[in-house]
C-alpha cells in the first residue's frame, strides 16, 4: 500500500468520525444551547486528531486507566493530563471516567492499593482537571465488565473502595477555590497527529518498529522527574512564551509546522530535537536537498544516511566534557555544516562523527540527537540544556517520586504535591507561608508528606 494513501486514510477516518460528532453536537444544541457539549477521549488514541475534536468541543474530556501493575503509569498519566489541558489552550478539562481500583481488560488486572486512587485523582486536579470521575457507578453482575471496579462495587457501601471514593468527595468540596484556575509553562513538547501516523501507519521506513508515544515518553519523563511545567503543542500550535521546545522525533512535518519551529529559534527559543525529524513532508514524500529536509538548516548538519542498528549493536559516544554513555537502535552518518559536535562516536565505522550537535540558530540554540542514548546520558544532557535556557524548577532538589505541580489566578497559587512512593515520607520545601486546603493546616516554609501522602497548599501571590 502506498504510504501516502494510507496517511490520507488515516485523516479520513479520523474526519470522518469528527463529522459524525458535529452533526451529533448540532441536534443536541438545536435543542439546549447553554450547556456545554464534549465526547470523551481516551488515553493515547491514535485513530483520532485529537488537536482538530478539540476546536469542535466546548471542553476536553479524558477516560484514562493508568495501570496499578506498571510502576511508572502515573508519569504517562501526567503527559495525557498535560495534553488535554493543552488541548482547549490551557483551559479546564475533565476527567470524565476513571477506575476506582481494578479494571478487568488486562491479561492481570491487580486492584489499587490504598491510596492509589486518591493520589491519582489528586495528579489530575494538579493538571487542570476540573472534575473526577468514574467509569462504574454500581458494579455489573453481567456482561464484559463485571468485575471492572465500581464506586459501588459488589462487596457494597462498607467497602474499602466505596469509602475511599466518599473520602474524595469531600476533599473535592475543600478544593473548590481551585477550580477554574490555569497552569503556566517555559517548555512545550510536540506531540502532532500526523507525526503519529507517519511513523506508525506506514511501512517501508528505515527502521519499521517505531513507538511514537514511547519517544515522546522519553523526551517528557526527564522533564516530569525534575519537576518541570510542560505543556503540550501541535506542529500548528503558536509558541509564544515558551523558552525550550522538544521535538521527538517528528519524522513527518508540513511546511508551516517546520517554519513555525525555525522561527521559534530564529527569535532565540531553544529548541532538543532527536533523530528521523523533518524527512517527509506533509503528503509523506522525502524532502529534497538531502536529509534532514526540513531541518537541516535548523540543526546545522547535513545526513548522508540513516544507520539503523542490529538488535546486539551497541556504539560508544563521547561527549566533548570528557563524559562517555552507550547508543544503540539508530545512528545518523551525519556531516557537520555549521553545527558543531557536543559528543561524537567513540568506536565503530562512525567514529568520529558527531552523536549529538549543537547550532546556534538566529539568536537560539538547537541541540539534536544523532543516535539513541542511554537513558541516564539522554536524561542529563536534556536537563542541562533546559538549566541552560533560563528555565529553572522550583522545586529543584525535590525527589522525582514526589509530583510538583502548580494552579494559579490572579490572588493565589495552588501548590500540588503528591508522593508517589508507598514506602518513604518526604519533607517538600513551598517557599512561603499558607494553608493546605486537605487539612486545613497551616504552612510554613515545607511540607511534610507521608507515604502516598498529598497536600495542596494555597499560598497568596504577592
């Protein structure tokens, strides 16, 4: 199947479900024109644009089941949740359905522990969540679903489950003066509909086991463990009043996504991209002028080829500060024009080449990534160049199992901290003097959270 017939069925599909939807949202406001009109999205849903719903909706709605099994679910939670606020461009967004602790589509389906499902609730709100809800509430007898959790579930109102969504309820009354508040963010990540299908839908790519969501995880964890503020943009979104922009990835890109980006560096934004971005255009066919197309001028260097790598190869990278880490998976044979190399390849038929490259760009810096780095390498080098932006955390030295997140309005902050570890309690530094609106205690200086534990302090601004 051609690659290009198959991208434009798959913006067919995804049209064609939005003209379903609009017709729908029609009847029903031909009927009631002062409620709001929304369908619920889910969590990392190729088939549908999620960019073009949101224009047509008058919120984002998320059903989301982060798993209880997989240690880091609640970090690919976070990005979902920082996508939706990003949707409706910053606006409240709703967690329309949720577990109350097991579901029952997995091959093992274990329950939320104690205080799982408060916490995660909790990590919406911090995100701009204006609502917590969920998907059952009375347990089915019948049916695929049975033993889904329930608000309700079999075991009845004594229930550790039903007592524990009560308990939310009233914490979500104490938090009442947080609705309607936003979030801000220096840094924004790309996370584009096309670039998806480009990678994924299509075959005949240098390399055909592409996951565009574990890359894009890849880029945003970093940024989540050091407690930054992320929002989340389109390759047609505006970038004003961002300082970093991080690109995984982003294979196929139109002409407007790419000049966008450009001018961005070009006005002295930084901008991290990584390997295999810019080749195609917006009708999937290779850009002229060799690779990286619509980049190369961006990242200084001109690819004479992509060098995918056997699944035992491994390759060497040294970094200019006398750091080494370890490649694998992919190499760009890359010639440096007017980048310049901050890490080359030790070894291999490579040696010498440039792994990583800096350009400055107008009055902004671009870094890129040749090859897959190991994660902690990645990792570090992703945070010092963010350091070296001007973006700085508040909340810098707060362990990464600790979740910083911050609501605000034109009189208070909201400070969201959330401890993800089951085992140990941590003392959080907030910087001023408030009250937690969980307990209703005062707050100075930090916070002490107890394992699983939260607080959401309210501090005045100014």
């Amino acid at each position: 199947m051609n690659p290009t017939r198959r991208l434009d069925f798959k913006r067919f599909t995804s049209d064609a479900l939005l003209e379903c939807y609009i017709a729908e949202r029609d009847i029903v406001r031909s009927f009631r024109d002062d409620i709001p009109v929304m369908t619920n999205f889910m969590r990392f849903f190729r088939h549908a644009d999620y960019w073009k719903w949101a224009r047509e909706e008058d919120a984002a709605a998320l059903d989301i089941y982060p798993n209880p099994a997989e240690a880091h679910s609640h970090v690919s939670a976070a990005f979902n949740y920082d996508l939706f606020r990003s949707l409706k461009g910053g606006q409240p967004w709703m967690l329309m359905e949720q577990a109350a602790s097991a579901v029952s589509q997995w091959k093992l389906n274990i329950v939320k522990e104690p205080g799982r499902m408060r916490l995660g609730s909790l990590q919406a709100v911090s995100r701009a969540a204006d609502s917590v809800m969920y998907f059952q509430w009375r347990a089915a007898r019948g049916g695929q679903e049975r033993f889904h959790s329930a608000m309700l579930p079999h075991s009845g109102p004594e229930s550790r489950t039903f007592k524990e969504v009560t308990d939310l309820g009233r914490e979500m009354k104490l938090l009442a003066p947080v609705a309607g508040t936003r979030s801000s963010a220096d840094i924004a990540i790309l996370f584009d509909w096309d670039g998806w299908w480009g990678l994924e839908e299509v075959f005949g790519l240098p390399r055909n086991d592409w996951s565009y969501t574990e890359t894009v995880m890849r880029h945003y964890t970093p940024l989540w463990e050091r407690h930054h503020a992320v929002d989340v943009v389109s390759a047609s979104s505006s970038l004003d009043g961002y300082k970093v922009l991080v690109v995984p990835n982003a294979y196929l890109i139109d002409d407007a996504g790419a000049a966008r980006i450009e001018a961005f560096a070009r006005d002295g934004g930084t901008v991290i991209m990584s390997f295999f971005s810019g080749v195609v255009d917006a009708d999937n066919r290779v850009r002229p002028d060799g690779y990286p197309g619509a980049f190369r001028r961006l990242i200084g260097a001109k690819i004479d080829e992509y060098w995918p790598a056997r699944p035992d190869e491994s390759f060497t990278v040294a970094f200019a500060d006398g750091r080494r880490a370890t490649s694998t998976w992919w190499r760009d044979d890359l010639h440096l024009e007017s980048g310049t190399a901050l890490a080359t390849y030790a070894d291999g038929l490579l040696a010498g080449r440039a792994a990583v490259v800096e350009n400055r760009f107008g009055a902004g810096r671009v870094v890129y990534f040749a090859t897959l780095l190991e994660q902690e390498a990645f990792d570090e080098t992703v945070a010092r160049v963010v350091a070296e932006s001007g973006v700085r955390s508040r909340f810098e030295g707060v362990p990464a199992h600790v979740e910083c997140s911050v609501r605000g309005d034109a009189s208070h902050e909201y400070v969201f901290l959330l401890n993800h570890s089951a085992e140990s309690g941590v003392s959080v530094p907030v910087g001023g003097e408030g009250t937690d609106l969980l307990t209703g205690r005062p707050v100075s200086g930090e916070v002490s959270l107890d394992p699983l534990g939260a607080a959401v302090v309210q501090l005045a601004r100014g």
